[in-house]
C-alpha cells in the first residue's frame, strides 16, 4: 500500500469514525462522553459540525479514533471474549469490563 492509498484509507476511517461520535452524541449525550472519554464542552463542539466540516477535519493523515486499553479489565474483557459475546451482550461497554 502506498502513502496515498494510506492517506485514503485513514480519511475513510476519520470520516466513519466522527459521523458514529456525531450519532452518539445526539442520541445519548451523557453516554457518549463516558464512552469517549470526552467534556461537555468537546461533545458540544462536535455534535454540532456540519458535514463539510467533518469532511476537512477528516481529510487529516492522522487517526482520531485512538484506542483505549489502559485498564486491565478493558484489556481482559476483548481478550477473553469473542466479538459476537460482546456485541451481543447489549450493555454498556463500562458493564462489560465487569
């Protein structure tokens, strides 16, 4: 894969990735921060981008989603579970570390 192909591939990711927080955030506030670990204030500015800004903001070649397994019992849980029990399990992610 080539720089540019990359660079592609990562704009794809940003853009999924801000229009899911975007969904997120609309549909549960208070969920949605806990889940990404961002403030009210950060939440705010986010749910409220416009399509073209989420398009020049994802047009970075760096990822913004970034990955979260700084406890153990995050890390335990996607280890010892497999992805159909997670997703099936229908609770929040903080109830699965449990």
């Amino acid at each position: 894969m080539n720089a540019k192909q990359l660079h592609e591939e990562i704009k794809a990711t940003n853009l999924s990735y801000m229009g899911l927080v975007q969904k997120m955030i609309r549909a549960d506030k208070v969920a949605a921060m806990a889940s990404l670990g961002v403030s009210d204030e950060m939440a705010d500015l986010v749910a409220g981008l416009s399509p073209e800004q989420l398009g020049k903001m994802s047009a970075t070649n760096l990822m913004l989603c970034s990955f979260r397994f700084d406890e153990h019992s995050v890390l335990d849980m996607v280890a010892n579970r497999s992805a159909a029990q997670i997703i099936s399990a229908n609770q929040p992610f903080a109830a699965l570390a449990a």
